[in-house]
C-alpha cells in the first residue's frame, strides 16, 4: 500500500509539472490518458478479471444496499444544500453530485489491490460496474441537466449513453458471461498487473486537471462550509451507512465496503464544466478526498 500510495503521489506531480511547464499540450495528455483507461485498460481489466467471479445473492444485494445509501447521502446533501446552507443551485447540485460519484475506479481498484490484495479485485469490479457506473452516468448526468444550464438530453438519449458511451458496462457485462475456464491463468494475472496501469493514467491526469483548476482560481484549499459538507457526507455517512446496512442485510466482501469509502470522482468535475456548475467546490473535493483516503490508506496499512 505503501508503493501504491507513492505511485499515486508520483503520478499527480507528474501531471500537475507537465501542465506548468506546456497546459495546452498537458490537457491534451490529461485527455488521453483517461481515454485510454475509458476504452483500453479497464475494459482489459474488467472482462479478464470478472470470469473467475460467480455471482451470488449477496453481491447483488450488496450493490443495491450501495445504491440505498448513496441515495440517502445525496438526499442529504440535497436537504443540507438548500434547506440548511441555502447554497444557489449550481453549488447545491456540486455538492451533491461530489457525494454520489465516487472514484472507485483507477483510485478505488489500486487501493483495494494493494491493501486488500489481487483476489478481492474481481468483488471490486462489480461495486463499480453495478454502483458507481450508473451512478455516474444515470443519476450524476440527471442532475447535471436538472440544475444546470448545459445541454439537456431525453431519457432515451441518456439511455443510448450510457450503452454506447460506457465501454466499462459492456466489459463487466461481458465478463460475468464469460466462463472462467475460458480465461488463461495467465491473462489473469496480466489484468491484475495491469490494475496499476489505473493508477498512474488516472492520478496523472488527475494532476493535470487540478493544476488546469488551479490556474483558473477554481481550486482553493480553505475548507467552508459546503466542502466541509461534501467531505463528511462522501467519507463518513456513505461509508457509514453501507457498513450498517450490510451488517444488518447480507454479507458482502471486503471490497465493497472499502470501495463504500472512496473520494469524490474525477468525472464530477466533467458535469460541473458541461452544466455551468460550481467549479471550486467539485475541484476542492476532489483534491480534499483523495489527499484524505491516501492518508487513511496509509495509516491503515502501517497498522
């Protein structure tokens, strides 16, 4: 955890120099590389990981108990947002899509790799196929249109998105199909290695976009009262919830409950940019977050 952690910091110096020395050509590098993740490396990891898995009653209920508490987490910060801080719409809407989106992708498979270990990956994958995915691309580009002033699309233009713009949907699906006696060990192992390809794509690009932020004075390290917020609700009560309510309901692995407790999605700051919606507060909580889990990943891999 601890390598894994150092690549993680390594990886955003990287990109947050690259665009101090050229931003235009560093942006387009940021792009890039999240391309190649999007389209290449996940789908890789995805469809080669997930064979080996066999589905059960408890992973379902799992990713549907993920559903109910990051819902009740956006309820609140819904509730908080307008009723409590009286935030304008464009912040309300920041915060709450800085609460349901979570990084459990090229953040969340690193850390559950290096402090879980390899066989809890697959697990992994299907917390972030079946929760985070549609959390993104259903609920978060809801929102977006709702509250913003970007370009708003129909139902049926959401749907068709999300099935053709969503090549990680189609990878888990393909993968829980697959037949594990199908997949070579090897290849297997190939994907599990390729896990840190995640990482310093993602945390490069991650670099990249908060010096672009930083540059554009959307980016601020003092914590008010809607960061504040956004941090509690995304890694306390999320997390909070989900392990209360598998404890009572079912029994899920490890990973789900430590991908329950990943930081805000780097995809919030792409619905913010498309719907005019508050940029300092979903770039600070982006950087807050992971800086956060880092830490915390850390600590508990010392102990």
């Amino acid at each position: 955890m601890i390598a894994a952690v150092a690549a993680m910091v390594a990886a955003t110096l990287a990109g947050l120099l690259a665009h101090r020395r050229d931003p235009a050509g560093a942006q387009r590098a940021g792009r890039g590389a999240l391309s190649a993740l999007l389209w290449v490396v996940m789908p890789f990891v995805f469809v080669l990981s997930l064979p080996s898995l066999r589905m059960t009653g408890d992973l379902v209920l799992g990713a549907a108990l993920g559903w109910v508490a990051i819902g009740t987490a956006g309820i609140a910060a819904w509730a908080i947002g307008t009723h409590v801080l009286r935030l304008p719409r464009p912040t309300t809407a920041a915060l709450i899509l800085t609460v349901v989106i979570a990084n459990t992708g090229y953040f969340g498979l690193p850390f559950v790799r290096g402090l879980l270990g390899r066989d809890d990956l697959p697990t992994a994958i299907v917390f972030d196929a079946l929760v985070s995915g549609p959390m993104f691309y259903v609920v978060g580009v809801t929102i977006a249109a709702v509250y913003g002033h970007g370009p708003r699309a129909t139902p049926r233009e959401r749907a068709r998105r999300v099935l053709l713009r969503n090549p990680v949907l189609v990878a888990a699906i393909v993968g829980l199909a697959l037949p594990g006696a199908w997949i070579p060990g090897v290849l297997v192992s190939a994907a599990h290695t390729a896990v840190w390809a995640l990482l310093a794509l993602g945390f490069f690009a991650l670099g990249v976009t908060l010096a672009a932020e930083h540059r554009a004075g959307a980016l601020t390290l003092r914590i008010d009262a809607a960061l504040g917020t956004a941090l509690a609700l995304r890694l306390l009560l999320v997390p909070a919830l989900y392990i209360g309510l598998t404890e009572l309901l079912t029994d899920v692995p490890a990973s789900f409950r430590l991908e329950s407790a990943m930081p805000v999605g780097l995809t919030t700051l792409v619905l913010a940019h498309a719907a005019d919606l508050d940029l300092r507060l979903t770039a600070s909580a982006i950087a807050w977050s992971a800086t956060i889990v880092a830490t915390w990943g850390l600590i508990a891999a010392a102990v």
